[in-house]
C-alpha cells in the first residue's frame, strides 16, 4: 500500500493521531462473550455503582484491542507489519461505557 510505513520511516517524535471510536454498550457486552470476562464491574451497573469508578467500565483489553483497530485505520501498517512482538501500554485512566477513545502514535 503507498500509506504504509517500515521501521525506517519512524523518526523519534513522529506522532499519529486517530480518529475517536466510542465504546458503547453493545461492544462491551461482545467483548465480555468473546474473552470470557463477565467481571460484574463491566456488566452490572448496581453493583459497579458501588465501585470506586461509580459505574460501569469498560475492559482494560477491550480498549487495548480498540486501539489496535484504530492504529489499522491510519492506514500506515496495513501490509508492512505482520505480527506485533511486543507493545508498550499504561492504563491511565478507567473507559467508561459511553466515552470516546483515540490513539495517539508517537515513535520513540
């Protein structure tokens, strides 16, 4: 693809910035059907109520694994990249179902 990026191309500081995708409802219903993870903090609002995040939140891999489509809708690593060996990734902050999430790309 002519948008596609190899190692070379990422010069220290390059930032990308993606477009948001909200994590609704639906999504986090799917991804607990999917991964197995029905943690009531994601699933039961009475009890997630209770909680120190006040509500419902959505899975720390639910959103890692949203990232990785938003980092394939930048369109730089769509054939260049085959397989990731290893990722760098802090949880700064609980996804609340309902919030808007975007990835920020900056190569070091």
């Amino acid at each position: 693809m002519a948008n596609d990026l190899y190692f070379e191309d990422f010069t220290e500081g390059r930032t990308f910035q993606s477009a948001a995708r909200r994590i609704d409802e639906r999504t986090v219903q799917a991804f607990s059907e999917v991964s197995g993870d029905y943690n009531r903090i994601h699933l039961d609002e009475g009890y997630a109520r209770t909680s120190p995040f006040g509500g419902r939140i959505a899975h720390g891999l639910l959103s890692l694994s949203a990232a990785t489509g938003l980092l394939h809708d930048l369109d730089i690593l769509r054939e260049s990249v085959v397989a990731f060996t290893g990722i760098t990734w802090k949880f700064k902050a609980p996804v609340l179902i309902g919030d808007s999430i975007s990835l920020t790309l900056k190569s070091s």
